[in-house]
C-alpha cells in the first residue's frame, strides 16, 4: 500500500528534477491499491458524506448492529455491509 501523499518546499534552483520527483510521488500515492486498509473507529466522522465506508467498532458508536462495516447513504443514515 502507499503512502499519502504529503506536498514537498519547492527550491529556489533545480526546480524541474524537484517538480518531476513530487509527480512521480503523487503518481504512486494514486497507484492502484491491492487492497484497503480502514482503522477502526469507535465515533461517528463530525461530516459523513454519500459513500463513506468506515469500520465502526460499535462500542461508543453503534451505527446499528455492532461492529461492522458501514456506508453512509443518500438518506444519511450508516447501512452495514454484510
């Protein structure tokens, strides 16, 4: 898995090997992913969006039958994926 991308100080000379080393980094922080990787989380996120997949460990936050994962749908509420 790789590694979010986190934006590089651009320097004041060699500014095309310093522009083409940070394309290559954004290049393989959007590489094809074999898998995903959540942390759990025991609240709900402060701004749930349409398609959001979170693990809830259903402890503090329960978005409806325990620990799972869950999607956040058009009607604003978490469905769990069975």
């Amino acid at each position: 898995m790789t590694a979010k991308y986190q934006p590089g100080n651009p320097p004041e000379r060699e500014l095309r090997t310093w522009l083409a080393d940070e394309l290559r980094r954004i290049s393989n922080a959007l590489g094809v992913f074999e898998f995903a990787q959540l942390t759990p989380i025991d609240v709900e996120p402060q701004k749930p969006h349409k398609a959001m997949v979170v693990w809830a460990v259903g402890v503090n936050w329960n978005p409806g039958a325990g620990e799972g994962l869950y999607v956040y749908n058009q009607a604003g509420t978490w469905d769990k994926v069975n």
